[in-house]
C-alpha cells in the first residue's frame, strides 16, 4: 500500500481517500463520484448506501501523536462549504427528493508499518 518515501499532503490525502472509498464499500455504500468539484468547494466521496446519499468528507494524518484529531479540521468555513456544494450536487443531479446527510472519515496513516486505522462519523451537522 505505501513505499518507503516521503509523501506530499496531497499524495497523503489521496491515499486516505482510497482508503476511505474501500472501506466504505465494504460498509455497503455504492461509491457514485469522487472529488465533486465547484469553485468555492469540494466533496471527497459520495456515495448511496440504502437509500440516503452521502457526502463524505475525508481527513487523513500521517503523524505518530493521536492528539491530534484530524475530524477537528472540518472548521465552521469549510461546513459552509460543503453545504453549498452539496446543495449544487443535489440541484445538478436533480436529486432534492432524495434524504441526505454529511459523513467524515477520519484516517490515520501509519507509513512505517503500512498500515491504516479508520473513524467513520456520521451525520455531521452543517
């Protein structure tokens, strides 16, 4: 899964995704689109799982300390932010009458040891 050089915050936070879309499959969530972008937001993952959809947004930390909580960074600003862009996704898609709610899934990387621990919060309030 991981090599042994150093990665940039962004080569961090796509591994984290990746992370984060298979375990969501295994969690029964059909993955619909990754990095749904518009200019003032983006959402990580969305997926279906029964009948909700879910905007998930992913944090993922490289670090060895655990006192840092990388869900900590889903700030008042970037709550606003994905509500917006959530409301242009269901507006585009035409998908109003369908029940929503936002996700975060927290991944904390372990580089040296190859391996990866998961937080899965549901239904953040935005």
């Amino acid at each position: 899964m991981f090599n042994e050089k150093r990665f940039s915050r962004s080569e961090i936070g796509k591994i984290g995704e990746n992370i984060a879309c298979r375990y969501l499959e295994k969690h029964n969530h059909k993955v619909i689109c990754r990095n749904y972008r518009k200019k003032w937001g983006e959402i990580d993952i969305i997926t279906i799982e029964g009948k909700t959809l879910r905007f998930v947004e992913v944090k993922t930390v490289s670090c060895k300390t655990t006192a840092y909580q990388p869900e900590e960074n889903v700030h008042i600003w970037k709550q606003r932010r994905l509500y917006r862009t959530i409301q242009s996704y269901v507006l585009e898609k035409n998908c109003g009458d369908i029940p929503w709610q936002c996700d975060v899934v927290a991944v904390f990387l372990n580089l040296k040891d190859k391996i990866a621990k998961i937080r899965y919060t549901e239904n953040i309030v935005l």
